[in-house]
C-alpha cells in the first residue's frame, strides 16, 4: 500500500494523514532517495513509479465509482 503517492508524484503537500491499527514497518521515500535510485538503478526507478502509478489509479477508479454512487443519493 502506497501513502502520499499523489504528494510526492506532483511535489505538493500532503493532504491527508494514515494511522495504523496494528503493528507494521513503514518505508519511506524522499526525492532525493528517487533520484538516486535513478542512478544508480534506472530499471528500479522506473518499476517503482509504474507501482505508484498503478497504485494511484486505482484510488482514482474507487474515488470515480464512490462519487458516482454519491450523485445518485
């Protein structure tokens, strides 16, 4: 699961918070750590973004159908 996708995609702010319910390890990935792993690892980069972008699409697919359902209340 991807958090702050969007935020990092588009170098804006966050605009939402995540809270866990259970114990987990969280990673975390800066622009910095992008742009070296473009270096050094072109193939990784590029695995990694086409995650993200698939990640993010689907949160825009459940968004469309959840707004959908909300304009025929």
């Amino acid at each position: 699961m991807v958090f702050g996708d969007a935020a990092f995609l588009s170098q804006t702010p966050r605009q939402a918070n995540v809270v866990a319910e259970m114990d987990g390890a969280c990673w975390c990935l800066d622009r910095a750590d992008l742009d070296r792993l473009e270096h050094t690892n072109p193939a990784a980069a590029l695995g990694l973004l086409r995650m993200m972008a698939m990640d993010l699409g689907a949160k825009l697919t459940l968004c469309a159908q959840q707004l959908t359902l909300v304009e025929h209340l």
